[in-house]
C-alpha cells in the first residue's frame, strides 16, 4: 500500500508537470537594499528606486526589495561593502573610498581633472575593472560602478576663485584623493562622511565642503554656504567620487537562473552608464537651489584652472607612486584609464 501510494504521488507529480519542482524556480526572493543616501535625496528617488522597480517588473514580482536609505538598517556609512560582504544585508551602494586605501586601483577616477561626464567617465570605470582590476571589489557581486557629475567647491563667508583663496579654508573632502587634492590646493582638508556635512557647516567646524551640484538640496548646503565654485567643462572637471552598488556573492549565487538573469540584464556597462546619467542629472536642479537663494555662483574658466591643474598634479604622481609600490604598474593603470574615458567620451552622447 505504500509503495502503491508513492507510486501514485510521483506519477500525478509526473502528470502534471512536477508542480513540486517547477515551484521552486517560480520561488520570489526579498533583497534587502541599504545605503546612507536620505530618502529626499535625488540618488535616492532618482537612481535608487526606479532601478529596484525596474528589476521588481522584470522578475515578474519574483524579485522583491526591502529599501532602507540612510542607513536605516544600522552601522556606519563605512560598513556598508562589509555588509553586503558578510550577508547582514543582500544590495548596498556605497563609496568605496569610504574605507581609504582598501580599493586603491579604482581612485585613479577620481584623480584631478580625470573625468569628463558622468556616463562616459562611468562606462570606463566598469570596463577598467572588467579589465585591469577584476579582483578589486572580488568578494561581492558587482552590479554597476559610476561616478558623479563635476565636484564643486562650496564655501560659507569667501568666495574661491583661485588656487591663493582656497588658503586656509577648512574643507570637507570625500575621499582619500580629494583630501589630498584639496590639501596640495592650500586648504585644510577635513575627512567626513556626507551626512556630517550640516552640523559641521552650522557649528563652523568647516568653512565649506567638496560635494558636487546633486547633492547640495539634501545636505542644506544651498542654505548654510554663500559661494559655490564650479569649473567650466572646457577646462575640466575638478574631481568625482566613484561608487559601487553590489551584492552579496551567497545571495546571488542561491537565485534560480531565471532571477539571476534578471540581475544581470541590470548589471554592467549599461546600468552604470545610466546611473551616472541619473546621478548628473540632478546636477541641475541643485544648482538651481543655490541659484533661487542668491548664492554666488563663480565659473573658473578654463586658463583660470590652469593653475588648479599646476598643484594638483602631484596628487596624480603620489598615486602612481603608490600603486608602484603595491605592486601594480601605477603609470599603466593611469593610462589605461584616461584612454578608457577618452573612448568613452566620445562614444557616448550626452
């Protein structure tokens, strides 16, 4: 009787097309995303969200995403690439200059007067990884690498428009390579974590930040800074700040192939180029912020930036010096770089 039982289970099993099994591709799958982006901030509602609901309608609902901005699932803005590491969380996009020094190869991008536009300069960020730096971000699975729009130097009580005024100035940094830039320019970097930047604006701790256009509306800096100094493309972009948004290895590998598939047509060149553009996109609307105030907007034209180029290239020959020593061939990473943002650039229609 038993056995006639089994018999009959596998056989209706059979008939009707193993439901049991063809169920457990069909399973959906909750992601847990985080980063330290504000839920108000245009990353956010611009980039953050419509990838996440593109991929939610592309699985067919099977992908499903638990969204916690401002690092609402708690830790610091540093632990977020551990976090996806460790599986305390499944999605995270996050500066990998966070953490200083422990992705060195890709801060080439964020060198001075490196990068162009934000979707080119981002579509030679994937393809360098791909291509000379597969192992830098090895123990997660990347899903996009890109930068933001021109950096932009934001100041309380003085305008900067030359190398001799930015003297003196205590000015947040993002990174290891903009503290070093903005200490070779004469200022006083200041290490600190976006989210720091109002208090320490308010309080006087700093006299200004590097930040680019997009994000001043969600830091108030439109509201606690006076000046903004930004350089006129022709001339150059003063710096960017790489990103990555990437997932847990245990995670992805666990998704059936027909989710993965779905992860990989939002992965890649492709998904990166578009979240550059996204990201430089609100470019606009928050220059217009400052704009609405009254602020004092200064262009540095580009003979003026002449001499922002002139200090600031000992920050490209201290990278090469480092990378050199870490064993990488610095001077090849660097030309491969700018080659790749030259191809790129004009490829890409902006």
């Amino acid at each position: 009787m038993i056995q006639r039982r089994t018999l009959l289970r596998t056989g209706a099993a059979a008939a009707l097309g193993a439901p049991a099994l063809s169920g457990l591709a069909q399973q959906s799958v909750t992601l847990k995303f985080h980063t330290f982006m504000s839920p108000q901030s245009g990353v956010w509602l611009g980039m953050h969200k419509p990838w996440m609901a593109k991929v939610e309608k592309e699985s067919g609902g099977r992908i499903k995403f638990e969204a916690y901005p401002a690092m609402q699932l708690g830790g610091t803005p540093v632990q977020l690439y551990d976090q996806a590491k460790d599986g305390v969380v499944d999605v995270v996009w996050t500066l990998p200059g966070n953490t200083a020094g422990r992705f060195p190869r890709v801060e080439v991008f964020e060198l001075p007067f490196m990068m162009t536009n934000a979707e080119a300069t981002s579509k030679a960020y994937w393809e360098y990884v791909q291509t000379v730096a597969t192992d830098e971000f090895k123990d997660t699975q990347v899903i996009a690498l890109q930068v933001h729009g021109p950096g932009v130097i934001h100041t309380a009580d003085k305008p900067v428009k030359s190398v001799a005024d930015m003297r003196g100035l205590k000015l947040r940094a993002p990174t290891r390579q903009v503290t070093k830039l903005l200490g070779i320019l004469g200022a006083i970097p200041v290490g600190m974590l976006l989210p720091g930047i109002p208090d320490a604006l308010s309080k006087g701790t700093i006299n200004g930040c590097a930040i680019p256009w997009e994000v001043v509306p969600a830091v108030k800096v439109h509201e606690l800074t006076k000046f903004h100094a930004e350089f006129d493309p022709a001339g150059g972009s003063l710096y960017t700040t790489t990103f990555i948004m990437t997932m847990n290895k245990a995670k992805y590998s666990s998704l059936s192939p027909e989710l993965k598939k779905v992860i990989d047509n939002n992965s890649g060149m492709a998904t990166s180029a578009w979240m550059g553009k996204a990201q430089q996109a609100n470019d606009i609307p928050g220059r217009k912020s400052a704009a609405d105030r009254g602020n004092s907007i200064y262009t540095v034209s580009p003979a003026e930036a002449q001499e922002f180029r002139r200090k600031s290239r000992a920050v490209e020959v201290e990278w090469v010096q480092d990378m050199d020593k870490r064993g990488f061939d610095g001077k090849k990473l660097l030309d491969t770089a700018r080659s790749l943002i030259e191809k790129h650039t004009h490829t890409t229609k902006t």
